[in-house]
C-alpha cells in the first residue's frame, strides 16, 4: 500500500460526510509498515464500536466507516470463526461482523455491507504469518503471495461493493 497522508486518509471516505471525516480520529502514521499492509484499518479508541478502513482501489484509495456489531451469542463462547480476509482461524471474539452503510443515496435509505473479519484488523500480517493467532490453524498450502492475493480479492469485493469504482 503507499503511504498516505491524514488528509488524504481523510478524503478518501466515501460513506459519510466531509465533517464526519474531518473528525475522524487518525492514528499515529509514522510507525506504519506501508509496504507491508494491504489495507489501513483502525478502531475509534473513544468510540469502540467504530473503525475505518482505507483500502488501496484502482482510482485512489477509499475509506469507509464501519460499525462493529455487539457480539450477543454468549452461548457459543468456545466456537470458532474464520476472517473473511485473510481466512484466519481465531478463537470467540477474535473475529467481528463489521457493517458499513453504502456509499451515496443507497446508504442514506439503510442499505449496508456486511463482513466478518479479524477483530484486531490485523489481517494484513496474519496473512503474511508475521503475527499468529493463538488458535492452531488448518494446514494450507497456499504460498504467502498466494493468501496475500486472496485478501486483496476479498477486500476489493467488500469495498467495491460498500462504493461504486472511481476514477482518480
């Protein structure tokens, strides 16, 4: 991913209003890996029900706001479930149901995307086996180039489908 400014972070949104991304909170973007993370994404660390993501699409990259649903299914403590990124395999908690509202006039009438994916939004490393889940994992035999790409195939669906393409 190339490394982006706050303001280009902030330009990028494309599911809310431009006063509603001028409050975005961005994180610290010195310490970023840029050449190893396929997208950026963040938690609202006053607001844990929201994160954003900033993906790298054909045009430029586009952000979205996303709501993380409560997770009321206390009764499936002990199951398992696998990120729709990265196909990483965690324990309860460790993957989130994220929604986002679509991008434009759809959105403003409630239509909204929806995907599960790691609750940490480390998906980016957990795909390149720089960070491990504590779940032992299936055994794959996809190279890291091979997961990487499945995640950036996803990743341009869910997008793609939250926002139409633009053109830079």
């Amino acid at each position: 991913m190339d490394a982006l400014d706050a303001d280009r972070i902030r330009a990028s949104f494309v599911n809310c209003s431009k006063g509603e991304a001028a409050a975005i909170v961005i994180p610290g973007l010195t310490t970023v890996d840029w050449e190893k993370l396929d997208f950026l994404a963040w938690r609202n660390p006053r607001m844990p029900q929201r994160a954003y993501l900033v993906a790298p699409m054909e045009g430029g990259p586009v952000g979205v706001v996303l709501r993380v649903a409560a997770n009321r299914n206390h009764a499936g403590a002990m199951r398992t479930s696998m990120c729709e990124f990265c196909h990483t395999v965690h324990s309860a908690g460790g993957v989130t149901l994220f929604t986002a509202a679509k991008a434009g006039g759809s959105g403003r009438h409630g239509n909204s995307v929806g995907a599960y994916f790691c609750a940490d939004l480390e998906c980016s490393r957990y795909a390149r086996g720089t960070k491990r889940p504590i779940r032992v994992q299936p055994q794959t035999t996809m190279t890291v180039d091979e997961r990487v790409d499945r995640l950036n195939s996803r990743l341009r669906g869910v997008v793609s489908s939250i926002a139409p393409q633009r053109t830079a």
